[in-house]
C-alpha cells in the first residue's frame, strides 16, 4: 500500500468532499473518489463514507468492511443508513470538522495497530490480492468492450501474485480471495494461485511458472464476452445457455490472438482448458497427447477451484471432496499431475479444511 493512499474520501457531493479531503491531507495522504468510481487499486487505511445516497452509502460501507477497512459513515440521519458495527463509526452529516477528524484518526489508528499485529507477509498478500483484483477487473472490462488488454500489465500481476503466494501460502491467498464479491474475478485469481503453488511444488522454472500462472488468470478471459444475464444466472443453465457459455474458450483465444503480445502456447491455454485426455471434451475434442501438460495443469486447478467455490445453484466442496471427485475422473484428468497436484495442495486436503 502507498502513502498516497492513507485516507479515501467516497463521496457523492464533492464540494463537501473537497473541504474535508482538504483538512485530512494537512496530516496525512488522502485520496477523494465519487461514489461511482470503482475502490481504488491501492488499499487505504481508512475511509469516510460521506455519500447522501442511502443504499449506495450501505454498499460502501459493507464493502469495505469485507475489505476490512474501517470507515467513518457520514449519514443525513444518524444510523438511518449504515448501523454501527465492527469497523464502521457513524457521524451525522452536519457534525463539526473537529468530531469527524478526530473520529477518522482514531479508525487510522486502530487500523494501524491491527495491521502491526498480522503475520509477516499477510498485509503484503491482502494489498497483493486487491491490486490483483484490480487488475483482473480492468481486464475483463476491457476484454468486454474490446478495448486493448496490457500485457505488460498481466506480466507485472503474474509476478506479483507468484511472489505472495510463494510467501504466504495457498491457504492464506483463498482467504483473502473470499472477501471479494465479483465470482468470475475471484475465481481467475483462484486459479493463478493453485498454478502458482502447482508451479513451485512442480519445480518449474521462474519464466515456466510465470507462464502458468499467466494461462490461469487469463484461462475464462473469453467470459468477459457473455451476457451476464446468462454468466450470473442463478439455477441451472438451459441447453441453450450452456452452448453459449461452451463459447468463451474460443472467444478468449481468439480475443488475446487479436490483440497480440500473449505466447501461443498460453493462447492453448485459453483454447483447450475444457478439452479431456479422452475426447470428451470441448471446443475441438482434443485427445491424449493432442493436449499439452500446460493446457493439463491449467485444466486440474480451474476444475478443483470450481468444484470449490460456492455457486448460487449448489454449496462449495471440501478440498478432500474435490480431490475425491476428481480422481474419479477415470481418463480424463491427467494422474500423474492430479498426484502433483495434491501433493501440492496437501495442507489443504488432508485437513479437510472448508474451500
Ligand atoms: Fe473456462
Ligand atoms: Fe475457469
């Protein structure tokens, strides 16, 4: 996290906004957002939520303390939006400048205090995972209005998501993912950190797991391309749906193709992770060794993610579960990387910790 980012004024009345980010950045940074605009990349300390929209102070508030990110919650009237609870202090709108410094400072703080309690490396992870989030968000929104992806900026992330992984562990990582709403987001960053882990234990090189982990933050990419009526839809998809669902191997391909600057073997990636070593799969019924071990790896940590994220139509699996019903996959996973795999994630399954 930078210096910069100390304090976040949201507000949706900014000549307020501008006062009050005024006094707090004579003692400390302080960035002003509209309520509109997305939470920045870098995570603040603190935020005031000074925003007269009742439902969009709610959601702001609930946000960042998902985030744990305590904020000060300036309601028209007191308690009229946003309850008090842990994290969250609320001031009436009309209270004195002093009150609501004074109120912010002690939330910094706390928030200062609780961070110097983490275990080393955590605090690094959770700014990691938000600008990871960040930047798969700019991703997706990018693919889908077909403006230019950076893949510089893919390289930079892989790097960094590699690295807090390898410091803090898958375990850690998922923990963190948990506290972020956007499902198809989370689960990108899901399966770069199993490939992440999958690379280490694997003992790949550093230019090899990068390749890895890139192929599986950019592996459903072509999803950013269906209609979210479809992609969100709550219960079983219709015949129909699913084909169009079937569709976004091939449109992220072809979308990352077209754009250029992403190595072919990670455009395989893209393609084939649907494909099974018998032929059952899709979009080409690739077979055998017609799949890569890449296309294979990606494959095993996009499904055991999957079958461990909570779905609107079903509850997540146990890591053990997933691993169990992946085994019985007879033919279609490769088994020796399932068993790599495993031995990867092994902290995970043989507790039967909760996904
Ligand atoms: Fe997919
Ligand atoms: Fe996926």
């Amino acid at each position: 996290m930078t210096q910069d980012s100390a304090v976040l004024v949201v507000s949706d009345r900014s000549d307020r906004a501008n006062l009050l980010a005024r006094s707090v950045a004579t003692v400390m940074a302080c960035r002003q957002i509209d309520a509109a605009a997305p939470l920045p990349a870098d995570l603040p300390l603190a935020a005031v939520v000074d925003v007269a929209h009742e439902a969009t102070a709610s959601a702001w508030v609930a946000r960042l303390q998902k985030l744990r990110i305590p904020s000060l919650c300036l309601a028209g009237r007191p308690a009229a939006a946003v309850a008090p609870s842990a994290g969250v202090r609320v001031l009436p709108a009309n209270a004195p400048r002093p009150a609501i410094l004074t109120a912010l400072f002690g939330l910094v703080d706390a928030q200062q205090a609780r961070l110097a309690r983490l275990p080393a490396g955590r605090r690094e992870a959770e700014a990691v995972v938000h600008r990871a989030n960040a930047m798969v968000s700019d991703l997706f929104l990018a693919a889908q209005a077909g403006a230019d992806l950076s893949a510089a900026e893919v390289d930079a992330g892989t790097e960094e998501i590699l690295d807090a992984v390898s410091e803090t562990g898958i375990r850690t990582w998922l923990e963190i993912l948990e506290r972020y709403d956007q499902q198809l987001y989370q689960h990108s960053l899901s399966v770069a950190g199993y490939a992440a882990v999958l690379g280490a234990s694997l003992t790949l090189g550093r230019a090899d797991r990068i390749r890895l982990a890139r192929s599986a933050l950019l592996h459903d990419v072509g999803k950013a391309r269906i209609p979210l009526s479809i992609l969100n839809k709550p219960g079983r998809l219709t015949a129909q749906e699913e084909a169009v669902i079937r569709t976004h191997p091939v449109v992220g391909a072809d979308l990352l193709e077209r754009q250029g600057g992403f190595d072919a073997r990670m455009l395989g990636v893209v393609r084939s992770h649907h494909e099974m070593l018998d032929g059952s799969g899709y979009p080409d019924g690739l077979a055998g060794a017609a799949i890569p071990d890449l296309v294979r790896l990606v494959t095993i940590c996009d499904i055991h993610s999957a079958l461990t994220e909570r779905r609107s139509y079903r509850d997540p699996l146990s890591h053990a579960e997933a691993h169990a019903m992946m085994r019985d996959m007879a033919g279609k996973l490769d088994p020796d990387l399932l068993r790599a795999f495993r031995a990867a994630v092994s902290g995970l399954v043989a507790d039967g910790a909760p996904a």
